[in-house]
C-alpha cells in the first residue's frame, strides 16, 4: 500500500498524531510520500527517522500513484486536499487535528483503527458531489469546482445586493440580501446550515439555495436537483462582487453572470466501520445530549 499525507497548517498539538500515524505507516511496510508544508514541520518538531518521499505540488503527488490521500487537520484541509486530488479518483481519508471535523472524522485516538482498516480493506468508497463554476465574461477559474459550497456575496458596502437565480433558464426569485448560497449535501452542515439551510444527506442528488440574511423574511432555503443549472445575474451599488469556491475568493466585475451546474466527476471519500454520517451529525452537533442532569 502507498499513501500520501496532506497537511498544511500543522501545529505543535498535532506532533503526537502526526508521530503516530508515522510509526503506524511504517510498521505496516506502507510506502509514504509527504506533502512538502508537512514534511518541514516534521523535520522541525518530530523525532522521527525521515524515510519518505515528498511532493510539492498535485501534479507531483498524483504522479507518485498513491492508494489514498490521508489527510492531517481539520474539514479545511480536505478542501485543499480536493483541489490537488481534483479528478485523480485517489480516495481521501481525513484525521481530525482540528476541530469540529465532519469530514476529517477519524479523532486522533482512533489513527490505529483506521490504519488496519485500510490494510485489511475494511472500508467503503463514498462519492461526493461537486460543484462547477463558469462566468460569461471568459474568466477561467483554477479549481473552478466546490466540494462545500459556492457563495456570492456583497463587496466594499453595508448594502444588499440583489441576485436574480434562475434555474435551468426559469426565473426562481430576486434575493435581496447580503449573499446567497449554493451548497452540496457535503456543504449542508457548513455555512449554508449556519444560515439555516437543512442538513442533507451525503449522497443525495441535490444542491440547496440558502439566502445569507435575506430582507424578506418569507424567503426560505431551497432544495432542487443537482442535475439543474442555476444561473446568477447580480445587481449591486458597487462595480464588483464577491465569489467565494470553498473560502477561495475571486472578484467579478458587477456585470459577470454566472453559471452553477454539477461538476463532471466526484471526490471519493474514505468511510470505516469507526465512521458514519449519523454517528457524526450527533456527535458534532450535540444531539440528544441531556445537560439537565
């Protein structure tokens, strides 16, 4: 087996998971390479023998053919980790050193489990699908795609922005608000639940259309099939607004229209028996906990 092992922002609290994860790798005669931002900070602060290969950019991680990306942080760093994996079809299995971890949801005490998993082949593959942007004014996009979710939102003014969707050339409604958001079923339990958008399940053909403090109260999320195009024409004061593709920001000119559509491949995620959508939604979000007692 041969894996590659993408983090970034690695801190000093993740020195053990990353020293165990290591001796782990090796005990099992896995064949590591070593995202290059990771591999200096094990070089800083690890006392490990360093024995593997390092790449520095996508094109050298997916040409050292590894059977899966594991990747060390939080639900960030998955999102950086889709953008080198892109349409490679390499499966990616996320430990959380961060924090609240939907999609990085093997906890740091359960490296051990999830190792075994992977070599005893005790695992499923499950498909997530992406989002695709595309601009009228010939702007091309690198990655233009979202694993979470796609957001248009005012530039430089406290003002609202008017955003005029129409679905597969239909008018829907003109949003009046700060923003609006487009998310995947991945994307249901970030930014656009925090707007109260519903939670959807992974693996549902669907995108969700959630208002960002719409000035019309009545105007409520809206779920429609991913096989639709979703067309944004923009009306704002200034000359410019605001795109963000998984907290990855491009300004447009106030005149772009933009075009939303399913992207033509999916990441594919790694999924043990220590792993499941339920178990982590009541996990994260607390639900049924009791604190009366």
């Amino acid at each position: 087996m041969k894996v590659a092992v993408f983090g970034k922002q690695i801190t000093e609290d993740s020195r053990e998971s990353v020293e165990n994860l290591y001796r782990l790798l090796k005990e099992s005669g896995t064949q590591i390479t070593v995202s290059v931002h990771l591999a200096e900070f094990v070089k800083e602060h690890c006392d490990l023998e360093l024995d593997f290969d390092i790449f520095r950019d996508r094109f050298e991680m997916v040409a050292q053919e590894p059977d899966f990306v594991l990747t060390l942080g939080g639900d960030g760093t998955i999102l950086d980790a889709a953008t080198w994996v892109r349409d490679s079809q390499i499966p990616i299995l996320g430990i959380n050193t961060g924090r609240l971890g939907f999609l990085a949801n093997v906890a740091k005490d359960k490296i051990p489990q999830a190792i075994d998993a992977l070599n005893k082949g005790n695992f499923a593959i499950k498909e997530r699908t992406m989002l695709q942007l595309h601009s009228d004014d010939g702007v091309q996009l690198d990655p233009n795609f979202a694993l979470n979710e796609l957001t248009v939102s005012r530039k430089a003014t406290t003002s609202m922005i008017t955003i005029k969707v129409f679905i597969n050339g239909e008018f829907l409604n003109a949003y009046w608000a700060d923003g609006l958001i487009i998310a995947t079923p991945t994307g249901s339990t970030g930014y656009s639940l925090s707007c109260g958008g519903p939670i959807i399940m992974p693996g549902s053909e669907n995108f969700v259309i959630t208002p960002i403090a719409p000035h019309n109260l009545n105007v409520r999320p809206f779920v429609i099939p991913n096989n639709y195009s979703i067309t944004l024409r923009i009306e704002t004061r200034e000359k410019e607004y605001l795109t963000s593709l998984d907290s990855r920001i491009h300004t447009f000119p106030g005149t772009t229209t933009l075009t939303v559509q399913r992207a033509p491949y999916k990441l594919r995620l790694v999924e043990t028996d220590i792993q499941d959508f339920p178990t982590t939604l009541r996990n994260k979000l607390l639900w049924g906990l009791d604190r009366r007692n």
